[in-house]
C-alpha cells in the first residue's frame, strides 16, 4: 500500500539548465558595463545641471525595456513558428493548444533589426566628445586626457608593485552578481 521513495524520486538526467547558465553569464557579461560606464560617461561629458536627466532616462531606459521585450514575446508567441512555409489558415491547433510552437526566432530578428537601426548614428559621432557647454573644448578635452593618462600611470604604477587596493571588492561584486544571475536564472526556468 505505501509507495516507495525511490518510485516517486525521478533522476534529472539532462544537461540543458548548463545552458541556461552559461547563457545567463554570457548576459550579465553583455549588461554590466552598462551602468557604471554609462552614468560616468553621462557624469564626464554632460553639464552638472542636464546630468540627472540623462540619468533618468538610461534608468527609465533600463525599467521599459523589459517591459517591451514581455510584450513583443508574448506577440511573438501568438505567430505561429512556420510562418512562412505553412499556411496558418489551415491549421488545426490555437495558440492555446499545448502543440502550439510560437514564432520565438520572430523577436531576435525584430530586435536586431532595432539595434542595427539605433547603431547607424553612433558611427558618425567624433572619436571624443568635448565636456558640454564648456568654452575652447579642444584645449580642455586635452588637458583633461594628459590628467588623466598621469592618473591612470600612478594607479598602474601602484597595481604592478603589488598593491591591489580594491582587488577585494570587486571579486565580492563579481561573486555578488554571479548570485544575482543564478537567482534570475532559477526564477525564470521555474
């Protein structure tokens, strides 16, 4: 009359979630840089004042992004998969239906499409950006590389003689994220 516990335990003998690590690390490779790099880009080049703006909109950016992304998969969702070479008049099965494959590869194309589009006017942006509202740009923008080529030297100078200063903390932030990424990973599979 009673069950096992060895009948109801099913072994997972698939690899698959590897996948979805490793593909959820390739990502939070890709993302990282963004903040830091882009809010001390905004911070460098843009006016003490217009700052905060800039700001908020690569936040809001950050917030409605998903948001769209949800939206154009669950479109995606309701094409079904071979849209080209089947006729979807005569087909049998919904979107409801548990057969249903949607057209996943649809949102890659659209989203390539976009970022192709949104890259074209970063080509034609000079190789550096003189400080906003700033008077003789060309003299400062200089003055400001020689600084902080000085800078940068000391720093390397104090890394090559064995002092790691902040060595620490950025492994914890690496371990930190890392975490982060398991736990969206987990929540997203499960």
């Amino acid at each position: 009359m009673f069950f096992q516990v060895e009948e109801c335990v099913k072994e997972v003998k698939s690899l698959m979630w590897v996948y979805v690590l490793v593909g959820n690390m390739i990502r939070g490779i890709g993302e990282t840089p963004i903040m830091p790099l882009g809010i001390s880009y905004i911070e460098d080049f843009a006016k003490s004042e217009n700052s905060p703006l800039y700001i908020g909109f690569v936040e809001t950016g950050a917030i409605i992004g998903p948001l769209f992304g949800l939206l154009l998969a669950s479109f995606c969702a309701n094409i079904y998969v071979d849209i080209g070479s089947v006729n979807t008049d005569e087909l049998t099965i919904t979107p409801i239906d548990t057969r249903w494959v949607g057209a996943w590869w649809f949102g890659i194309l659209i989203c390539a499409g976009v970022n192709v589009l949104t890259a074209i006017p970063f080509f034609f942006l000079p190789k550096t950006l003189a400080k906003e509202g700033s008077k003789d740009n060309a003299d400062i923008v200089k003055n400001d590389k020689e600084e902080k080529q000085k800078e940068v030297k000391k720093e390397n100078d104090g890394i090559t003689k064995g002092k790691y200063k902040n060595f620490k903390c950025y492994i914890i932030y690496f371990l930190f994220y890392i975490g982060v990424s398991l736990f969206e990973s987990s929540t997203i599979t499960c």
